[in-house]
C-alpha cells in the first residue's frame, strides 16, 4: 500500500484545481479505504470550485460520486469485505440525534458530514469513507457508468419523487445534464412525457434528450405545447423558477433540484396561486440510496459518460462550466 497518492484541491482565487501529494488515508473505526476507479464530476464540485460554496475544511479533495474498491478496514467496519466494489455519495454522515435525525430527515440533519465537502473525497487515487453511509452497486454498471448514479441518479430520483413519482403525465427537466438524463429515462419508462428545456441555442443537448425518449426538447426561453404537470430543475439559474412555474398547471409541483441556485427573481402571486407547490431538495438519505439502486435491479437505465483522467480533472471542470459534457464527466485515475 503506497503511504501517499495524486488529489486534486480547489484553488478558490483561480477556480481550478491544482494537483498535489497527500497522505493515503487510514480508515478510523467503522470506516472503509477505497482505491477509486472513478469519480463522477458533480455540478456542487463546480460550487465548490467556484467558491459559490463557502469552503468548510482547509484544501479539501472533492469529488462525491466514487466508485471504489475496498482495501482496507477500520476497527469494527464489517459490512463491506475487501475487493468488494462500492458506492459513496454526497452524505457522508449525519449525527443520528439531532431532531431531523430522529424524524428519519438525515438528509436535513444539522451536523451533516458531506463528502468532498467535510471531508476529502474522490478527486484522488484513495479515499475513506463511513462504511455505514456506502452502497452495494449493480452489476451490470461498470466503474465509469455506475458514478454518475451515486449523486445525479440520487438527487434525480429523490427530485423526481417529491414531484409525485409517476403520477405527473407531462413532465418539465430544465437544465438537460448528468441529473436530468437520468430522470428523462426513469420518467419515460413508467409513461410520462418529458419536455427537456436547455440553454438557449443548445441543439446538441436538445437532441440528447430527444434520443433518451423526451416528447419535446427546446430552449428554456421556450414554452412547452401545453401545461406541464410537474417540473425540475437542475440549472442552477433562479429566472427558471418563475418560467417553470408559469408553464405549470394549477395543483402541480415545481421541484428545485441543485444546493446552489443565483438568486429567483419577484414574480407575481399569480404564478403561484391555485395550489402550485415550490420546494427544493437537499441532499439524500440512506433510505434514498436503497430504494433507487433496488429500482435499478429491475429498470435498466443509460448513463452517458465522458472519461477524463484524474491529472485531466480541470478540463473536465471546464467542460461541465461550458455546457460541453452530454451525460456527466467521470475521472478515473
């Protein structure tokens, strides 16, 4: 086992990462060591980056979408047997006794332990996780395609169901990107139709989301043909509350979906009148992670991967800021 490994860390004032030698971690009592064979680039990594999170843990190591192997085990981790492949998502731990915690709100509590937030995440050769907060992964996913479902695939899916699952005919994605593909072919496949909104001008997005099942793919500047049922959105941009709230049918549900969002601009009481419901994700639980990799044993869904090598991490960083990534960005060291 090498004693130190590549990372990357943010460097806030040039909004990049700078690669650097760190420590291998030891996994503490009830934790796992992984050796990462991919990353997912997540658009809170770009938050982070940004600095439109404020930073929480001096040069952190991002990276919240890991796929590992487990080659090492902290004093009474006992779940996961090395050589085992597995998941870390974005929580990485939460307090167990805070009111949240006890509610089964985890995803809420208010001493949340984040990776690649709190603590050091996947941008890197080895990372430790919280054996308790981990995933068993599918099968039939390899390492590059599995990474994307441990944040974009969660967070969709908990978006996706707070906006009433299936119920919903006709579906509205803004922001077509890792988290939207994935939802785009979970919705088409229990029968409602997605109307995908992009950036303006975006054709190849447009077709993207037309090629995975979307009845209807514009730009967001755009109305649907109709009134949508439900709505989420991944864009971190506020002006799409209001459109999406307008293209909303009276008694539908407005989810958004990111941590970060520019501010929503004043919108008339009209849009929000007749029983519209606006509300946000955060984060995921545990009980997410169960049910939506079970979903997959039966559902077989695409993810759409472009491979970046871990020295190669800005250029993945910079081709998620661009809008140039169909699918999501995965590192792999």
């Amino acid at each position: 086992m090498p004693t130190s490994m590549l990372a990357m860390t943010p460097d806030a004032q040039a909004h990049r990462l700078l690669a650097r030698d760190k420590p291998v971690p030891q996994p503490g009592p009830g934790e796992v060591l992984l050796r990462v064979l991919a990353c997912g680039v997540c658009r809170t990594d770009l938050h982070l980056i940004d600095g439109d999170l404020p930073p929480r843990a001096p040069q952190v190591t991002p990276g919240h979408e890991i796929v590992g192997e487990v080659v090492a085990a902290g004093a009474g981790a006992h779940r996961f047997a090395p050589g085992r492949r597995i998941g870390v998502p974005w929580l990485g731990g939460s307090c167990g006794a805070c009111p949240f915690c006890a509610m089964a709100r985890e995803n809420l509590c208010d001493r949340p332990v984040f990776t690649g937030y709190d603590r050091d995440g996947g941008f890197a050769q080895y990372a430790a996780a919280d054996e308790r907060y981990c995933f068993a992964l599918p099968l039939r996913y390899d390492d590059v395609h599995a990474a994307p479902l441990l944040c974009a695939g969660l967070i969709g899916f908990r978006a996706w169901r707070l906006a009433g699952e299936a119920v919903p005919r006709r579906l509205g994605l803004y922001g077509f990107g890792a988290a939207a593909h994935i939802v785009c072919q979970l919705a088409v496949a229990r029968g409602q139709q997605v109307h995908a909104f992009t950036r303006p001008g975006d054709q190849a997005g447009q077709e993207f989301a037309r090629s995975l099942g979307a009845s209807w793919a514009g730009d967001a500047s755009q109305a649907a043909a109709g009134s949508l049922d439900a709505a989420l959105i991944f864009a971190p941009a506020g002006e799409l509350v209001p459109a999406a709230l307008a293209a909303t049918r009276k008694g539908g549900t407005v989810v958004c979906a990111g941590i970060h969002m520019s501010a929503i601009p004043g919108f008339p009481y009209s849009l929000l009148w007749g029983e519209r419901t606006l509300r946000s994700v955060a984060n995921l639980t545990r009980a997410d992670g169960e049910d939506f990799f079970g979903l997959l044993q039966d559902l077989a869904l695409h993810t759409h991967v472009e491979v970046f090598a871990l020295r190669d991490a800005n250029a993945a960083v910079e081709a998620l800021r661009e809008g140039r990534v169909n699918g999501a960005a995965v590192l792999v060291p």
